[in-house]
C-alpha cells in the first residue's frame, strides 16, 4: 500500500541526514508484519527476490523492456546484478550536483562498515544498515536512487516494513524518464513487488 510522503519524513531516519539533496519519490508499507527483531527476515525476504523473472508477465515483460531501452540508449541495467553481462549500475558516475559516486563518503563514522557484505536486493549497492534501517544505492545515466527500507514500530507492539525510494535525476533526460515510468511503476510493478513481497514473506521456514 503506497502511503503518503509525510508518514516517513514524520520520523527522524538516519537516511534523512544522508540524502538530504534526494526527492522522496514513493513510500510504500510493505505487507510484512514481524517482531522487533525481525528485520533481517525482511532483507533476507528483499534480496531474495527477482522481480525480472518472476511474478506477472506484464512486469516480468516491463522490466526486460527496461533493460533493453537501457543497451539501446546507454542507461544503464535495473535487472539482477549476478547477470554475467550485467552490473549495479554506473557506480563510477557522480551523484547529481556532486562530486560524490556514492553516499558511503557521506556516512557519519558510526554508520561505516555497517552495510552487509553480500550485495543484497539487486541490483542495489548496500550503503548502511542499523537495528531498523536499511539503504541501498543504484546509479545509471537517468538518476542515483536509493531504496531505504524501514523497521517502524506499530500501536500493537508489532513492527511493520516500510520502503522509501529516494531519487535524484540526471537533469531533463533523468526528470522526463521518471515521469514517463511513474505510471508504470505505480499500477503494475509495486503492486506485482508487494505481493511477491507477501508471498516470499509468509513462505519463510517452508520447506
């Protein structure tokens, strides 16, 4: 369920002092509830999933399509990183308005060495994790994002799984692709992400 802006910029994430230039494009509330000591089920769950080979064919077919306009026009790949051919992005490429390639040299001292080793959801690039956040960065030649996911505590007691999608375009050409994708990304791939999502979290333990 896509939820507004303001239920994550409410509270104060580490990611905030970070990405302070970025956009917060979409926050959505995941369809996994845990304990307070269940986040790393939730990455676990996230870096588990391939959205290019599973799921619906719409968005199975959407995010080929992606990638292929990506070769043709020198954009950049949004599909697993372990392809052979593949890549996390063009990491070598500045953030916008930046001399920075990553927002590991922003990180304060206390955040250093705490992303996981393993590459986690791909084809994002971890850049921090504490008790009950998670940031992961992709770059290419339309935008630097980041995809923050969140451990937020709920009145029952039971902690629930937040993502927020941080942007910053590549000027006219990375603002027009945002805009041309966004309808896409709204009615076929959240909605086909979250119920992999759900499955693959309900499915944990399952032999």
């Amino acid at each position: 369920m896509r939820v507004p802006n303001s239920t994550h910029e409410s509270r104060s994430w580490r990611i905030q002092e970070i990405a302070p230039d970025f956009t917060v494009e979409d926050v959505w509330a995941l369809p996994v509830h845990g304990r307070a000591d269940e986040f790393q089920s939730l990455l676990d769950v996230m870096g588990s999933l391939d959205p290019a080979h599973s799921g619906s064919f719409a968005t199975r077919t959407l995010w080929r399509v992606r990638d292929c306009l990506g070769r043709a026009f020198g954009l950049g790949r949004i599909a697993a990183a372990n392809d052979p051919d593949g890549d996390h992005g063009d990491v070598e490429l500045p953030i916008p308005g930046t001399t920075e390639t990553s927002l590991i040299a922003r990180l304060p001292q206390d955040l250093r060495d705490t992303a996981p080793s393993d590459a986690g959801p791909v084809p994002f690039v971890p850049v921090y994790r504490t008790d009950d956040e998670y940031a992961a960065e992709i770059s290419n030649r339309t935008v630097h994002a980041v995809m923050h996911l969140a451990w937020v505590a709920q009145d029952d007691g039971s902690y629930r799984g937040q993502m927020t999608v941080y942007v910053k375009p590549r000027g006219q050409l990375g603002k027009g692709y945002m805009a041309f994708i966004k309808p896409f990304r709204h009615w076929l791939v959240y909605p086909e992400l979250m119920r992999l999502i759900e499955r693959a979290w309900n499915a944990r333990g399952v032999q």
